[in-house]
C-alpha cells in the first residue's frame, strides 16, 4: 500500500489507473487508500462542464485541455458517459473523442458509468477526483452526462461549474430553469455561429435579472468549440471566477458528506433485506415508512 501511495503521490500513471479502477469498483482497498490520499488533496482546480445533451460539452472540454496544455498545467479529464443498458458499463464516447490526449503524460482521462445513478455524475467521482488532485494534476475536467435540469450534483463537486447551452434548441433557456440556473458560475453559449445567439442571449440576461440570488453577474461566453473559437475566453472567466468566489471548504464537503453517509448506509445494508421489505410494501402488507423505520432501528441502532 505505501508503495503504491508513493507512485500515486509522484503522478505514475499506471499506479493512478489502478487506484481509479479500485474507486469505481469499490474494492477493499479502495477506502484506506482515500484515507492515506487526503492530507495530499485541496490544491486542484475542479471545473464542471454540464448542459444539454448535444452542447458540445465533450468538444469545449477537449478545447480546453489543449489550451491548459499549452500552458503547462496538468490536469485530469472524468467523463461521465451514460451507462450501456447491457454491460452497466460506459458507452466511453468521450475517450473516443479525445484520444489525441493519450500521447500526453500531463493528461489523464477517465470515463465513469452514470450505473443509474441521477444528477448528472457518477457515483465515485468525488472520490476520482481525489485521487487526481492527489496525484498533483493542478486543473480536474468534470464533464457531466447531458441528463437535464436535474443535473446538479456537480455544484457539490466542482469550484467553478460552466453550463452550456445552443441556440435553437426549442426552448431556448429550458436547459437553465430551476435548480441548474442556479448552479451557474459561468454560462458558455456554444455553437454561437448558430441562429437564434441574439434571443439567446438576450433571454438569459433577462432571466438572470429577475434572479433572487444575485445571478445577474454570471459571465456569459460566445463559443464555437469546434472551430476553437472563444475558448481563450472561457477559460479565462472560468478562472477569473475561481480567483474572485473565496472557497468556502465546509459549505462544499456539508453536502459531500451527506452523499457519502447516505451511499455508506445504503452499501451496508444488506440487498436481499432492502428486497424482502420492497416485496411487503409492494403488496400493501407494510407501508414504506413502516419499513424504513425497522430498517434503520434494526441495521443502524436508530431510535425516535
């Protein structure tokens, strides 16, 4: 183990593939190895890339690695794909598209199923970026899976979260309505050489003004990923935004908490007694908080 925490800690990238793998898998070593990591974490970057299906996320981020190579940085890209109905497993669209990044040992990539979990991530990326901030990569892409206005996890996760949008896509804002216009530190419109930028754009400065909480100063940036175009730009206010939002650590890991106590009590208790007690609800025998009550009385010594 120490050893392997060495290679971790000098950025070896066999040793940090290794680790990932043990995360998302949840191995037995994977918890210890977190515990050791830590003291080493805190230094990196996370930016989150999150917006509709068909954004262009995956171009911006690749963009964006390209101009944070060329500045040195190291960094780390976590691609959460959606999960293949048959495998479980990643469809991995995003390794696909940036394979000009494999060459280059300042970049590590990584795909993660979504394994049906909601809010746009996968579970166990909080714990992959971890270990990529242990491993000294200075800037960490977390690039959500497209899913919609109910992708907000990322908010818990990232210092700085960029959500995308197009124009023409319907309904214009849709993509920024209840909780991921709030979520907002910088809004990119891509694809800006599209019909509709103007109303666009207008619309989001509109909705933004009529924010309780202050939105109306989020930056909004013109892209084309594709072309390269704008991405000096949104990089740029990415970090303008990082250097002026102060990092408050316990607002951030509060929530973070939370999710890893409610994934702990969920792993601990046993899956063939969460089936028993889905059966008695199922045909009306127990009612669902009946249950949820002898479940955490029996398993977790919770008492009124």
């Amino acid at each position: 183990m120490q050893d392997w925490i060495g290679r971790i800690l000098s950025g070896e990238r066999r040793a940090i593939a290794r680790a990932a793998t043990a995360i998302e898998n949840r191995t037995a070593d994977a918890e210890p190895l977190l515990k050791a990591l830590f003291p080493h974490t805190g230094k990196a970057t996370i930016i989150g890339i999150t917006g509709p299906p068909g954004a262009g996320k995956s171009t911006l981020v690749d963009q964006l690695a390209v101009l944070l190579r060329s500045r040195g940085v190291p960094i780390a890209i976590i691609a959460v794909d959606p999960s293949s109905p048959f495998s479980g497993g990643a469809l991995l669209g995003d390794r696909i598209r940036m394979q000009r990044h494999y060459a280059d040992e300042g970049v590590f990539i990584r795909s993660m199923a979504t394994r049906g979990q909601m809010g746009g991530l996968a579970r166990g990326t909080l714990e992959m970026a971890l270990l990529m901030d242990a491993a000294g990569k200075e800037a960490i892409l977390v690039e959500t899976v497209g899913a919609g206005q109910d992708e907000v996890d990322i908010a818990r996760l990232a210092d700085v979260t960029a959500v995308l949008l197009v124009p023409g896509m319907g309904d214009d804002v849709q993509a920024v309505k209840a909780g991921i216009m709030e979520i907002a530190d910088v809004f990119v419109i891509n694809k800006a050489d599209q019909p509709g930028l103007s109303r666009l754009e207008q619309d989001l400065r509109a909705m933004l003004s009529l924010s309780p909480h202050g939105k109306e100063a989020v930056p909004i940036v013109k892209t084309v990923a594709s072309e390269s175009t704008g991405i000096e730009e949104a990089l740029e206010a990415i970090l303008a935004v990082r250097v002026s939002k102060s990092r408050d650590e316990a607002g951030l890991w509060k929530p973070r908490l939370r999710e890893m106590l409610r994934d702990r009590l969920i792993d601990r208790l046993p899956d063939e007694e969460l089936s028993a007690a889905a059966a008695q609800v199922a045909a009306r025998r127990q009612d669902p908080y009946t249950v949820l009550d002898q479940l955490l009385r029996r398993w977790f010594g919770y008492t009124d």
